[in-house]
C-alpha cells in the first residue's frame, strides 16, 4: 500500500514521492543504505524475521531498505501492486522466465525483441526444454495462430528496436489470456511515463532500469512489475538466486525516476522535431516514429502512449556507405548503441545490433543497409539537427 494512494497524485508527482522512508534523522533525499545484513534486537526477532514472515530486513539480498523505495516508487509509476528490482534488465527477464516457467512451456514473442532476450530465449530457455515461436509486432492474427496450449508467456517491446513498430498491448492482452497465457511487455522504451501496459490489460512489465528510468547512462539495473500473485514465484527465484540489484544502482535509479517525467516529455519533444526534420531532407528515403504521422500505427501510438517517445528511425538514400557517412561525420553525436541518456546516439543496426544475423534475416526483419537508428537526448534540437546535416548534405 502506497501512503499516497488515498491522495489520488499525478504520475510525475508520485515519481517524485512515492515510496520515500525516512530513518530516525529525517533525511529529506532518500539515504543509500550500502549494508549487507541487519543486527537483530534478540534471538526471537531474528527468528521471527527469518521463519516467522515478520516484516523487517533480513539480508540484502532479500530486502533492503533503498531497494525497497525504488520498487514502491516504480510500481505506483505502473499503477501495480507490486515491484521487484533487479540486477540488469536481463536479470529481470530471466527472474520471470525462471519463476513462472517449466520444461515444456513455450513461449510467444515479437520479432524484433532487444537481441539479448532474442539470445536468451533461443540459447538458454530452449537448452531447458522452453520453446519461442516469434511473430511480426503488429500482426495480431500471427500471434493467435502461434498459441500452443502450452503457451505460458506472450513476450513484446512496444514500440520495437529500431523499426518502431507497435504492438497492441490490448488486442494481445485478449489473445494471450483468451489461451492461458501472461502478457509480459518489456516497457523499456517508453518508460511508465509514457505507456502503462497493466492498464491496458499486460500481466507483467519488464524494465531496464539501465535506460530511461536512471536516464543518465549511470548504472545497470532492472525491474518486473505486476501483481503480488504473481510476483510470488519471480520473487523467490530471485532471493534465492540472487541477481539482485544493488542499493548503490537503486539509489541513483530512484533519483533518476524523480525527473522521468519531465525527461521523457522533453525527449519526445526534440526525437519529434528531429524526426519532423529528418523527413525534409532530400537524402532522407523514410523515417520511423511513432509520433509522426506518417507512421502506419500513428493512430495506435496516439491510443497507447502518451508521445512517440525518444527513438527515431531513418533510411537515407544510397545504402552502407552512405548511411556510415552520416554516422561518421557527427561531431555531436555518440556512435553506440546505448539509448536511455542525455546524450544522442546513433547507431548503423546492420552492422552493430543486427549484425550478426543472416542478411535474409535482415531482410525479413526490415532492416535495410541504409537504415540508421537515433535515441534523441536532451541537447538543443539545433546542435542535433546540424549534426546530421553534415554528413546528409
Ligand atoms: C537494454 C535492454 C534490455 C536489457 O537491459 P540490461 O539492463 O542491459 O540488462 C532489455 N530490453 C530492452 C528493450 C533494452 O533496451
């Protein structure tokens, strides 16, 4: 229970608020408890905190009191019940994956996943008897004719990596409980401030914490949001095996999460005006962004997410090489493929993110050789824009 729940705050208030505890000193900004274990007032307490279920801190690994902040605040952010934290954003996929999946289940995904679950999912959950059959994002037939009754797990990213492409929490929500399943979103591009998938009807939201919440290119971290229900086993998985966050990163994510609001307002502002820019400009072929509208899924973008967010796509005109000249005359921006900062990327998919995948694949994938993906920071639209110029000119 939030103690502001009955005051009915804003999310960019609750981003700020939520979640705080003070200790005996009032500290106004949250303190960072950099501890691993908890003295105990007598041999009974400890007994009643380890095999009692009495509240309390037990070790760090189970709970700790910064940690604790950083989940209360991020799932009033998601408007759920519950929040575990976790080491990375793979950790937390993994945390869910091993809490709620045997040998046997099976697994539908959206194509273009973040490569890291796609290597996960197929090298890892397969060696334990787990199966993945992806589909395109937004083909909602595709999923439908992939359940199995031994689907446990709908897995999506909206919008996808780089291509921007939607998927319907909704509509997929319907088709994965229609078959038994969970809808699990990896809500990592738009952050809470911008989509809430469990109000849309998702069971599960996954985080990397790595990216927009901290917002600064700091620290990893991650997160799984849901009900306290279901949570349970992911919980377990998680205290037992132990890819725990630490107090240190979820200290400086719970700072982070206190200017999410106003960050992402301003990212999507300046990707929206780059993006805007980027579709006048006579070496430009197409641009991706869910907040154009130019975009096949404007409409869904404007049903499901606050703004189009901070990631932006473009095909110049030519292939490889002139796509390598716009990255490498930006003087600007940085060539990675890191997104979630202050700082503009830019990154070539072809050759970096999807680089090792067949060229059918590619293909298949619609990632062109001329394609270049943006996530759009926080400098000057300007700054941003003659960048670019200097190597599309
Ligand atoms: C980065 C990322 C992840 C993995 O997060 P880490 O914190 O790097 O482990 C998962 N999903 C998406 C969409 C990401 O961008």
């Amino acid at each position: 229970m939030n103690p502001f729940d009955e005051l009915d705050l804003d999310p960019q208030t609750l981003a700020i608020r939520a979640g705080t505890q003070r200790s005996q000193f009032g500290e106004h900004s949250e303190a960072l408890f950099l501890t691993s274990s908890y003295v105990f007032k007598s041999a009974a307490e400890a007994k009643g905190r380890f095999v009692g279920g009495d509240e309390g801190m037990v070790y760090s690994r189970f709970t700790n009191p910064t940690v604790d902040m950083l989940q209360t605040r991020l799932a009033a952010l998601e408007g759920a019940e519950a929040c575990i934290a976790t080491a990375s954003g793979m950790a937390a996929i993994l945390a869910v994956c091993m809490g709620l999946l045997k040998s046997g289940d099976h697994i539908v995904a959206s194509k273009g996943l973040f490569g890291s679950s796609i290597q996960f999912f197929n090298l890892y959950m397969a060696k334990f008897g787990v199966e993945t059959s992806y589909v395109d994002a937004d083909d909602l037939a595709a999923y439908e004719a992939a359940m199995k009754p031994t689907t446990k797990l709908v897995f999506v990213e909206t919008p996808s990596n780089p291509l921007t492409q939607l998927v319907d929490i909704a509509a997929t929500a319907e088709i994965a409980h229609r078959g038994g399943a969970l809808l699990v979103v990896d809500n990592c591009f738009c952050s809470p401030a911008l989509q809430q998938p469990l109000k849309l009807g998702a069971d599960i939201v996954i985080h990397s914490a790595t990216k927009y919440l901290d917002g600064q290119g700091r620290v990893l971290g991650g997160a799984v949001v849901g009900s306290k229900a279901l949570l349970e086993e992911v919980l377990r998985f998680l205290r037992t095996a132990g890819p725990t966050i630490s107090p240190f990163n979820a200290w400086i994510i719970l700072k982070g999460l206190e200017t999410l609001d106003i960050r992402m307002k301003a990212h999507s502002v300046n990707a929206l005006a780059v993006a805007s820019w980027l579709e006048q400009q006579p070496g430009v072929a197409r641009v991706f962004y869910p907040g154009l509208p130019s975009h096949p899924q404007y409409e869904l973008a404007r049903r499901q997410q606050k703004t189009g967010g901070a990631i932006v796509a473009f095909e110049v005109k030519g292939g490889q090489a002139e796509a390598w000249r716009v990255v490498d005359n930006c003087r600007l921006l940085s060539i990675t493929a890191n997104l979630g900062d202050t700082r503009t990327t830019i990154t070539h998919p072809a050759t970096t993110t999807h680089g090792r995948i067949t060229p059918e694949a590619r293909t298949a994938a619609g990632i062109q050789d001329s394609l270049i993906r943006l996530a759009v920071g926080l400098e000057a639209v300007k700054d941003i824009t003659d960048d670019l110029a200097r190597g599309l000119s």
